[in-house]
C-alpha cells in the first residue's frame, strides 16, 4: 500500500512539474523581442518604440531591440515581420502605411488582413489642413469657396497615403479641382506653403505645428475626433460641419497571424502596464504629435478595420482600385 502511494505521489510530482513547465514556456516573452519599424531613426515612430523598449526590456527581463527597416513603402518592415512567423518579432508602426498599400502598390507579396494582426494600440495622430497666413484664409468655408472660385488654378499637396487620400477624396466628393503637388520628403512642403509655391497642405499636425504657432501657417482644421493638446484652438472637421474629413491616424503593436490570443493580451497589458508608471512617456510622444492611446487587441482591431473601410471609401471616390 505504502509503495503504491509512493508510486502516485511521484507521478504527481511528475505531471505538476510537466504543467509548471509548460506554463512556464507561455509566458511572454521566453527571449528577445524585436520591434521592426518602418521608418528610420529619430521619426515619431521610432521615437515611441524606443521609449517603449527601454520600459519593456526591465519589465519583461529580456532584450527588446528596436530595428528601423524603412523603404518600399513599409513594405520591407511588413515582409521581414510576417515571414518571420515568430511572436516574438513584431511590427511598430501606423496602421495606415500599410492599409494604404493595397492602392499604391499592382501586387504585394502578403495580405495583411490575413497575414497580420493588431497587438495593441498605442497612439493617435491628428492630420491637418492648413494654409499660408498670407493667403488670409482663416477657415475651411472660406477655403473650399477660394478653390471653387479658381478651379485648377491652386496648387495643394499631402503626405503620401492617408493625408493624399482624405484631402484629394474630399475635393473630388466636393467637386472641388486642385492640383496635386507630390513631395518626396514631405518635411519640406510647410515652408513652400509659406513661400506660395502651393497654397493647401494636408499632413500630420506635428509637420505643421512650429509654423502654425509662430503665425506664419494657418491650421484650419485637424482630422482627430479631438482637438489636439498641443494647438488647442485649431477646431476638429466634425465641429466645424465636415464629418468627411474625420480621420484618426492610429498606430501600435501588430504581429503575424498565428501570435496566441494570449499572448496579445499579455503584451497589451504590459504596455498600458509600462505606460501608466511613467507619465514621461505620454508626454514626450505629445511632443511628437503623438497621443498616448493603449488599446487592447479587441477595441485595437476594430479601429483598424474602421479605418480600412474609410480608406476604401475614399478610394471608390478616387477611382483607385485595390491591389488583385
């Protein structure tokens, strides 16, 4: 009798130690985490990464490397996490570069509906239109008659993607004509708009703001659903009559198909974890243009899907189809 209780005590033992071990094995993360960027160094993006990074890495007790991958339209940064099939190497970015793809691009080498999926969301960028202080336009009424009275004859640029999308749709959905100025860098578009060598601009806050608060640029209007914390006076689309130009530019954490709901959870948690300990870091992103968010993967997925089906809005409008 005494044997045979022996016999079960040891295979308890045995079986408890198989199941710590093994619960031992989900928990995340078991090595280093990667954060693939899609753009380079001391970007906004690159800066929330790292400020992440650094919290994480103390958190979590492993390595969290941050590796800016940019070129191809964020396309290499996407491949290089999707292929990777590894929870443990994720994507950091605005949903946005690559929910545009499918429209700027004749055939892509995933599906990122399928391939990807959101981890959690982190910020909110507000998009903007504005124009010279010299054109002594203050509002957006007041611009869209000055369009409709010199149709063609003003010259307007965005940034590449969303900012393209939700400007050129409305003036098309508008019937408004303007020509479209492509910038390689964007970065210089704001003082050209100073100069006069466009007249609208429609692009991230943050691009704008130094002009805007030094008088020289007008901010008629931001996309957010909010006003932004940093140029409090500039009034949202929807408060001034303009629903159509709503848009929040969201981003965060995503992984390739395949990453355990629990796992996503766990890693979202961690963020608003880290987040919550240190105010320094909503702070420093607002800096960036950026806003603090933390989204769990569920309230995460449904904002991405939301703005997915604007882009394909604003597309049918556009005339522009999707990628086969």
């Amino acid at each position: 009798m005494g044997r045979l209780v022996t016999i079960a005590a040891l295979a308890f033992a045995a079986l408890f130690h198989a199941i710590s071990g093994a619960a031992a094995q989900q928990t995340y993360p078991s090595r280093t985490v990667r954060f693939i960027l899609p753009y380079g160094a001391a970007s906004a993006t690159d800066i929330a990464a790292r400020l992440f990074a650094d919290r994480l890495s103390k958190l979590w007790g492993k390595p969290v490397v941050v590796e800016n991958r940019p070129g191809g339209d964020g396309v290499v940064s996407l491949n290089a996490v999707i292929t990777a099939h590894d929870d443990h190497t994720l994507w950091f970015g605005p949903a946005g570069a690559f929910n545009v793809l499918p429209y700027e691009h004749d055939t892509l080498p995933f599906d990122t509906r399928r391939d990807l999926v959101p981890v959690v969301g982190l910020v909110s960028v507000s998009l903007a239109i504005s124009t010279a202080t010299a054109m002594n336009v203050d509002t957006m009424d007041q611009l869209i008659k000055l369009v409709r009275s010199e149709p063609g004859k003003l010259n307007a640029s965005a940034a590449n993607g969303i900012s393209e999308f939700l400007l050129f749709g409305f003036f098309k959905k508008m019937g408004l004509q303007a020509v479209d100025v492509p910038y390689r860098d964007i970065m210089q578009a704001p003082n050209d708009l100073v100069g006069g060598r466009i007249q609208i601009l429609c692009t991230s806050l943050a691009v704008v703001q130094p002009l805007g608060q030094a008088g020289r640029i007008k901010v008629l209007l931001v996309s957010s659903h909010q006003r932004s914390p940093t140029m409090p006076d500039v009034p949202t689309a929807a408060e001034l009559g303009y629903p159509d130009l709503t848009f929040d530019s969201i981003g965060g954490v995503f992984a390739a198909t395949g990453i355990s709901d629990k796992a996503r959870e766990s890693i979202a948690a961690d963020f608003r974890k880290v987040a919550d300990a240190d105010p320094a870091i909503g702070e420093r992103l607002i800096n960036t243009g950026q806003i603090l968010t933390i989204e769990p993967p569920a309230k995460f997925t449904a904002e991405v899907e939301q703005q997915r089906d604007k882009l394909a809005d604003l597309a049918k409008i556009l005339g522009i189809k999707p990628a086969q």
